[in-house]
C-alpha cells in the first residue's frame, strides 16, 4: 500500500514495516534534536549507525536509550569524535573512518549552528560558514569512497537559506558588518549548493544527494537565541507569511523535523530526489519571492553554476590553509 507522506509525518511513519538490518548509515550531530531522532529511528528499525560528535561524554549520556532498546531489532549504534570546527579534526576522524573498512549506505550531514555571536574556526573561518559547510565539505569529500555504489547524501539546509545567498567574494565576513543571521542563512544556502554539485560529481556510481529543510521545530539549535528574541523571531515569522497571505507556520515536534532526512536516506526514489532541495517529505517548488519565512526554494540554491563557484572556492579556502600550515612550519 503507497503511504502518504507530508508535514505531519514522523520518522517512524516513514519506516514503518521497513527492516534496516545490515544497513549502516552515518549520522553528524547525534547528541540532540533531529539528529538524536534521527539516529535512533534508524536504530530502532534494524539499522548500525555510526555517529560522528564533537562531545562524546554528552553524546554517550544523550544516546544511552537507543542502545537500551537497540537490541529488540537487531540495531547498533557507534560514536565516533568529529569537530566540524577543525581541519585537524576533521581528517583524524576520517582517516580512522577509512581504516575502519565500513561502508555507509547514506551518509547525513545534520550538524550545525546558528545564528552564533561572531568568531572563527580553529582554522580561521567565520564559524557558521566554517561548521555547517567547510567542515562538512572537508569530511564527505575526505569519506566519500566509503559510500557504497548507489548510496545517498543528505545535507540538512534550512528554511534561512532564503535570508542570504552565498557570498563567494567574502564568505568569512572579513569586509563587512556580521549579522548572524544572515550568516546562518548564507550557510544554509551552502549546503544546499554543496549537494547539488556533490550529485553532479557521483552519479556515476550511482550515488544521489539532496538538501533537506527538516522543518522549524525547537531544539538546542536555539541556544543562542533568549526567550525574548525567540518569541520575536516566531512573531516576525507569523507577520511575514501573514503579509502574503501564508497560513502561520507550524513548529513541527522533532520526530516530525527528523522525517524528511530519514526519507530522503531510505526510502525516497533517487532519480527523484537527487540534487534537489526537499521539504516535508517532497521536492520543494522553486519559490523566489523575496519573503525569507516562505516555504519552497530559493532558485539561487539550486544554481548548478554557483555550486560549483562554491566547490571551486571551498577547495580554495581549504588548499589556503594548508598552505598558511607550511608556512608557519618552515620559519
């Protein structure tokens, strides 16, 4: 029977009657929110999924309960240490990934913050740009060869891609004023940008990759936000959609938010899905109108030639730093 999938649905109405045993999938960004229900509904149903965090003591507290029901199907799950904020980090995390001999039949690239106070990453980057694209980009490009053929990826973006598209002449606020939240959306839009080359480049093996909008809901991804600016922030999303004529948004609960990646991981057609933007279980409309609370996609966010300006740029800032390494090295 074809299920009817939407807004509503929750990651485990998409799975349900789906046997995920001997499915591995990689997870960024476990300890909390989607991607805490994320890995455990893909957990629950059969599936080992690796685990890829900054903090292993919170995550190893957060994710006790998956491993206590884990066993009834015949899930696992495994942490691994992964700082999106460091290069160094970064290839550690790897390399030990590479050596493992797994292979990942999705990899979901959910990790992130936002809307942070203005700083840098270990290797000079601003930090939202730095964490939620570079950091990513660097990983997936450095694991790749451990999707399997036809294998999928998963790049959560955002509804704030639409405050800000990227900025490829000073993406690290080097000559301008920082506004978080533009920041944040700039990221968004990068994500989004990365997936679409990212399918580009392996279709070839088979392998499909999409952007995900999971869906307002609250989590720690909030963390930066008061209750005041938080209330003000859900007020001017309501004004704005009201503006044009918008029904208010609904936050979804979070394993509502967790559906569409777990969706666009498993079971979703790959042709369908590939290179695309997805929200609420479907690929997004092109929506350009100027109103950033909007539902849809930003056509700048699905514009093959600015991915791959991005691509060209991200391997640019990344080759720099290693270069700045040597340098330092050779005085």
């Amino acid at each position: 029977m074809t299920r009817t999938l939407g807004a509503k649905s929750t990651a485990d109405q998409v799975l349900a009657d789906i046997d995920l045993k001997g499915k591995r999938y990689l997870i960024t960004g476990i300890s909390s929110g989607i991607g805490l229900e994320t890995a455990r509904s893909l957990v629950c149903h059969g599936a080992t999924v690796i685990g890829a965090v900054r903090n292993l003591v919170k995550t190893e507290a957060a994710t006790s309960f998956i491993r206590e029901s884990a066993s009834e199907r015949a899930g696992h799950l495994e942490l691994i240490e992964l700082d999106l904020a460091s290069l160094n980090s970064i290839r550690a995390c790897a390399n030990k990934l590479l050596d493992s001999g797994w292979t990942f039949d999705a990899i979901i690239a959910n990790a992130g913050v936002m809307a942070t106070p203005f700083g840098r990453t270990a290797d000079g980057f601003e930090t939202q740009f730095g964490i939620n694209h570079i950091g990513h980009f660097a990983f997936i490009n450095e694991i790749e060869p451990l999707l399997v053929d036809g294998g999928r990826l998963v790049v959560l973006s955002s509804q704030a891609h639409r405050v800000a598209d990227v900025d490829l002449e000073d993406p690290n606020f080097e000559r301008q004023a920082y506004d978080p939240f533009v920041a944040y959306g700039r990221s968004k839009t990068a994500n989004a940008l990365f997936a679409l080359a990212f399918d580009g480049r392996h279709r070839d093996r088979g392998i499909r990759a999409a952007s995900v909008m999971p869906g307002n809901s609250l989590t720690e991804l909030a963390r930066h936000f008061s209750q005041e600016e938080l209330k003000s922030l859900l007020e001017t999303v309501r004004k704005a959609r009201a503006d044009v004529g918008l029904p208010p948004a609904v936050l979804k609960e979070i394993p509502q938010a967790a559906a569409t990646s777990v969706w666009a991981a498993v079971i979703a057609d790959m042709d369908t899905i590939g290179g695309h933007y997805l929200e609420d279980c479907a690929v997004a409309e092109i929506n350009d109108t100027a109103n950033p609370f909007a539902d849809g996609v930003m056509k700048y966010a699905q514009d093959n030639d600015k991915a791959e300006q991005l691509w060209s740029k991200t391997e640019e800032l990344i080759d720099a730093v290693g270069v700045r390494r040597l340098a330092a090295s050779a005085r």
